[in-house]
C-alpha cells in the first residue's frame, strides 16, 4: 500500500492510496487444476481528515501548539471513497470468474472514522480509532452480482516512549494494540453468502521507529478470539491464520 497526503491547513488533510495485491489460492479449484497467482494494482482510494481538539470547549486544531496543548484531548473525524481502478473481473484456474481473487471491487466503496488521542504521561499515549467501510453490489462480466459485507473496525492502542535522543532526532516506541473487526456477511445474486463475516478479535504488539523524518513500524497481529459464520467453512482470509506480521514506512517533507 503506497499512501501521499498534503496538509492544506493545520487542521484539514488530504490522502490518496494506492494497495497492490498479490494473491494465491491455496485450496478449490486453482489448486486442483494448477495454482494460479493474482497480482495488481487496486482501487485506488481518496480520504480527508479534520483535526480537532478539545481545550475549555472544541476547536480546530492550530497550526503551533506547545508542550501543555499537547495533553489536551485530540481528535480527527475522515471520510474517504475508492475509485474502481482494480481488475474485478479476474478467473480463477478454470476459467471462471472468482471475486475473492480479484484486484478489485468493482464499484467505488466508502469509509468514515473517528480518532482519539490522550497523551495519559510524558511517556505513555493512548490511541482509539472506529470506522465503517462498505461496498455496492458489482455486477461481473458473467452477470453475477456480489456485495461484500460491511466492515466495522475499532482499534485502541497504548504507547510507550522507550527512549528518545534529541540530538540524534532518534525515538523507540513499544507499542500494543487490541483491534477488533465485524465483517458483515457477503450477498451474492441478492442472497447472503455461506462462511463469510464474523467476528474477530486481535492482539497486536509492536514497535516504531523515529529518525528525523523517517519513521518505521513493524508488528505481529494475533487472532485472540474469534466467532465466524461457518468457521469450518471459512477460508482463513481474516481469524483463521496464525499470525499477520505488518509494517509501515513513512517520510515526512
């Protein structure tokens, strides 16, 4: 996932990202004719933040704060879409078309969220964030139709400055987070869809690096609870694997 945004104001910004997916089936119908590898950019999507805070009532976040307006409560409220830039219409071994293989959704999907921050100590910040996500029903080349479920995320996360050198311009944060998801049953033809939605629960430690403009973030997602709709059945996209290790890089200029 490659991301740019702008900062128009002090208080309004404004982000594109562009995923790239690379996708393989390890069971069904690649695998029993012969696997076959899915990779490609995706849709691409558009998002605006606004920044606020509260201090003695709310306000629009200004462009200098000092070290006490740093421990007032934070906060930003986004919205963003995507435009169906992917490839949905992608077939699988046997030459039919197969929408969880697919680079993309086919028609534009929305998201808003809500972010909070509270520096808790010198050291020690907390971190929440809820979004919504959904889809509109795609019709494919074969005169199918899917509409993926909803997507409902919240996330909260405590981090802790584990050491910071001025000097250098060098930070190491631990970071641990909790991130809870309820993925909305898929529809297709108008139907809902069997082993697809549930609910999952992670655990995810770990930690960021700072140096100058640069900063990079690695951790390990951990499924500690899960309730899917026909587990069994279920292909392990979100809940069933072992672990999910993640990463982010990013410059500020």
């Amino acid at each position: 996932m490659a991301g740019v945004g702008y900062g128009l104001t002090s208080w309004f910004s404004a982000y594109a990202f562009l995923p790239y997916y690379v996708k393989s089936a390890e069971s069904g119908a690649d695998t029993a004719e012969g696997s076959k590898d899915h990779q490609g950019f995706a849709d691409i999507s558009f998002t605006g933040v606004l920044a606020f805070k509260y201090d003695d009532g709310f306000q629009l976040v200004p462009e200098r704060e000092s070290l006490d307006d740093q421990e007032d409560w934070h906060f930003s409220l986004y919205a963003g879409f995507s435009i169906p830039t992917g490839d949905a219409n992608v077939l699988d071994a046997a030459g039919a078309i197969d929408p969880g293989q697919a680079t993309g959704f086919g028609e534009p999907s929305f998201s808003v969220g809500l972010t909070t921050t509270k520096q808790l100590t010198d050291v020690d910040t907390w971190v929440s964030e809820l979004s919504y996500l959904w889809f509109i029903e795609n019709e494919y080349d074969d005169g199918s139709t899917v509409r993926f479920g909803p997507e409902l995320r919240l996330n909260t996360a405590w981090v802790r400055k584990l050491h910071a050198d001025a000097e250098t311009k060098f930070r190491l944060d631990g970071v641990l987070e909790a991130n809870y998801l309820n993925l909305g049953r898929d529809k297709e033809d108008g139907r809902g869809a069997q082993a697809t939605g549930g609910q999952i629960l992670y655990l995810t430690p770990g930690v960021r690096f700072y140096k100058d403009s640069f900063s990079v973030a690695v951790g390990v997602m951990l499924p500690v609870w899960k309730d899917l709709n026909e587990e069994a059945d279920q292909q392990g996209s979100e809940g069933l694997e072992d672990y999910r290790l993640v990463a982010s890089f990013s410059y500020l200029f």
